[in-house]
C-alpha cells in the first residue's frame, strides 16, 4: 500500500518532530528562570504624540526639539536612534518603546534637531 520511500518520509517526519517537542522543553524553564524587568515608559502616549509639533521638512523650522520631544518621553532615551547627515543637513530618527515588547511606540524624524515626522504603532 505505501512505498518505502513513503515510510521513510514518514518515520524522518515523527522524529523530526519529536525531536523538536523534545527540544522546546529546555525553553519553558528558562523563560521561568529569567529575572529581566520589563521597561515600562508611560510617556509614550498618544497625547505626548499629539504634543509633537512637526516642522518644515527641509528645515525642521517650527518642529519640536529634539530635547523637548525626549522631555515629552519622560527623559529617557530612546530605543533604537539613528543618525546621518545629507548635504550639511543633520537627520535623526528615534524611537521611543512603551515597554521592552516594541509593539507600542512612537519614531520621530528629524531635520537639524528638530522634528518634521511622526508615527506610533500600538498605542490608543
């Protein structure tokens, strides 16, 4: 009814997946034993979003600073930054995380330290 070939392809699949299942369970007691915090930032809100006044996007002139905006996010830093300059033109882009997740946060650009665009992802 079933080839050898079939049977092999079956029995490889069994152990593959037992092997798998077997493996996992080292990773239930490790996520048990872990002693990280979670970083909560309850700054990062929509109304400190909304607070963000956005610039000309060539200039940056009229936007938020970027101390002002790290003001707005409790003073911490952000998450991830990057940063590079074009044409004597300094650009930053920061983001700042509700918690260590990053499924909630807020990425504002800059142009010469001040903003010019804004997103959130997450946030209510």
């Amino acid at each position: 009814m079933f080839s050898k070939t079939s049977k092999h392809v079956a029995c490889l699949f069994t152990l593959f997946v037992v092997v798998s299942l077997l493996g996992c369970q080292h990773l239930k007691n490790t996520v048990m034993e872990t002693d990280e915090t979670l970083v909560y930032n309850e700054s990062v809100t929509i109304e400190n979003l909304e607070r963000i006044k956005l610039g000309n996007s060539e200039t940056g002139e009229g936007g938020s600073t970027y101390d002002e905006v790290m003001k707005m996010m409790g003073g911490q830093h952000p998450a991830d930054r990057s940063e590079h300059e074009e044409n004597g033109t300094s650009i930053i882009e920061a983001k700042w995380q509700r918690d260590d997740l990053g499924f909630k946060f807020i990425t504002v650009t800059f142009v010469n330290e001040k903003a010019i665009g804004k997103f959130q992802k997450g946030l209510k």
